[in-house]
C-alpha cells in the first residue's frame, strides 16, 4: 500500500487520450444489444429532401436481440434527427432509425459495458436486498448476546478494512464526478470499454487504477477475516462491512455534487478512520494458551482457549 502514490503517479504520467478511431461512439460493423423491449425498424432508406416515409413498411427487434451498424446516412433538412442509422439483426431483418431512437435502445456487446449498464440502473435494488440479508444476521448476534464482530465497533486487528473504505470513498468521488462533470468522457469509456488504464485520459486512469486496487484489497480483507475468525463470524463481519460500503458509496456519490462539501468530508472520513484504527491495533492481551495478541477477552481465535 506504501507504493499506490507512485504507482497512480506512474500510470498517469504514462496514460494518454484517446485515440482518434475511439472519438466517435460507434461505427459501421459495431455490435450492440437491444435493452429496450422492442425498437421498430424503418425498411425503406430514407432520402433527402423527403418526408419520413410513414407507409414504408415497419420491423420490430425485441429485447436481448443482437444488432449490429450496416449503415449510417446523413439527411441534414431531418427536423427529428439528422443522423439515420442502419441495424441488422440477421440477413431477413434490418432497418433504418433515427440516431437518437437507436442510442436510447442499445448497450455495447461488450461485459464491461454490459455491467456498467446494469449496475447503473439496478444498484439500488441489489443494495437494499444485501442490507434486508445482512440486517437480520447482525440483529442476531446482538440478541443472542454473543458480541458479534462488526466493523467499526468491534473490529478485527487489520488494516485492510480500512484501507477499503477509504479507496472506495476516493473511487465514488471519482466516479460521480466524471458523470458529472466530464460526462463525454465517460460515454466515450462506455463505448469503447478496457480494464487497461494505459491509454485513457488521465482521470479515468486513475479511476481504473482504483478500480483495480479496490479488487486486491476486497480479497485480502476476506483472507484476513477467515484467517482472524471463525467461518461464521467471518461471514457476519464482512456482511457488516459490506454495509459500511454500501453507506459509504450512497454519501460520496451524492457528496460529489459539491466539490467542496466533498472535499471536507472525505478528509473528515479519512482522518476518522485512520485514528480509529490506530487507536483500535493497540493489543491489550495476551492468550493465556498460545501467547498470540488479543484486543479482547474471550475466545482466543487462534486456539479456541478461553481468556477471562
């Protein structure tokens, strides 16, 4: 972790803009899925200087059908939209539609596009139903009088958790802001996706880079959650700190909308967590049994003895 300064520093001194076959968000042979229940197809190309041919006749492609660019046509005097687009969906069925129509329909064949597309319009539901699991578990443990292990109340000796939350908070700041502020840049990356950070400008690098990050340290602080407890234990623990994450990602994503609110913010959460984890390593006893560092009296982790 020591290193991640100059290794951000590294990528986005070395990082560079798009190329310029990656300016335009799609060309002729790119291959897309329709995300819409239908999208009607006119038959008849369309022609200068003439009205949209009501008459010509009309095909239907349905959700999940693959298309792909055969064509594109410009007709400046269209008071709609002066780009048409030509799709195909197989040699039997293709069509003309306005520019417009068509990039309201479609998501990039492609996972990375895919995921972002269905992350963006389905994390509320995927956050309420890991929270409506995870709450019920928790409110358990509290009951049954077993002092559960929860983040931020009663931790486990390890810094990756911390480490987590805070490059989760940077990664949502970064996140909303491209979206808000750069917002071409981000429809550029969702059209031509790559979980390469090289090549991108230097904003989405460092995003990328974060991204990347996020990942290694989401599988060490399972590692060390397994290590440090038993499986049960270990599952509530990381359920809780999932939560965290979920709050985490909901407030700087909003807080973005307000440079300097979220400026404040973020120092205040890092400076909380970091004194909380210093102050929380402390060891304060010793297993009785196998000499390992506790921080609580109980069960040792470890051996299983019993400390009182």
């Amino acid at each position: 972790m020591k290193h991640l300064p100059l290794l951000l520093l590294s990528l986005l001194l070395a990082s560079c803009y798009y190329s310029d076959k990656d300016t335009t968000l799609y060309a002729v042979g790119d291959n897309f899925i329709l995300a819409v229940d239908s999208l009607t197809l006119q038959s008849n190309r369309p022609l200068h200087n003439m009205p949209v041919d009501t008459l010509s006749e009309q095909l239907c492609v349905y959700k999940d059908d693959p298309l792909v660019v055969a064509e594109m046509l410009v007709i400046p005097e269209d008071s709609v939209d002066s780009i048409w687009v030509k799709l195909a969906h197989d040699q039997y069925t293709m069509g003309w539609t306005h520019q417009r129509d068509f990039l309201e329909s479609i998501v990039p064949d492609d996972p990375i596009s895919q995921f972002i597309h269905l992350f963006s319009m389905r994390h509320p539901w995927l956050f309420a139903i890991l929270i409506v699991l995870s709450l019920p578990a928790l409110l358990w443990q509290i009951l049954s009088r077993r002092k559960p292990h929860v983040f931020f109340l009663r931790d486990i000796p390890s810094p990756y958790p911390t480490f987590l939350l805070i490059v989760l908070a940077a990664s949502a700041l970064l996140y909303a802001g491209i979206q808000h502020y750069v917002p071409d840049t981000w429809v550029l990356y969702y059209y031509h996706p790559t979980l390469n950070p090289f090549g991108l400008p230097p904003v989405l690098s460092i995003f990328l880079c974060s991204v990347w990050v996020l990942f290694v340290l989401l599988i060490t602080t399972a590692d060390e959650a397994f290590r440090l407890l038993p499986t049960a234990e270990a599952v509530l623990y990381l359920l809780s700190l999932l939560g965290c994450c979920i709050t985490c990602y909901l407030l700087f994503t909003l807080a973005a909308l307000s440079p300097a609110v979220s400026y404040i913010l973020f120092a205040a959460f890092v400076i909380v967590l970091v004194v909380r984890y210093v102050r929380c390593s402390r060891v304060k006893y010793l297993c009785g049994s196998c000499g390992e560092r506790l921080h609580n009296l109980g069960k040792c982790p470890h051996c299983g003895a019993e400390n009182r």
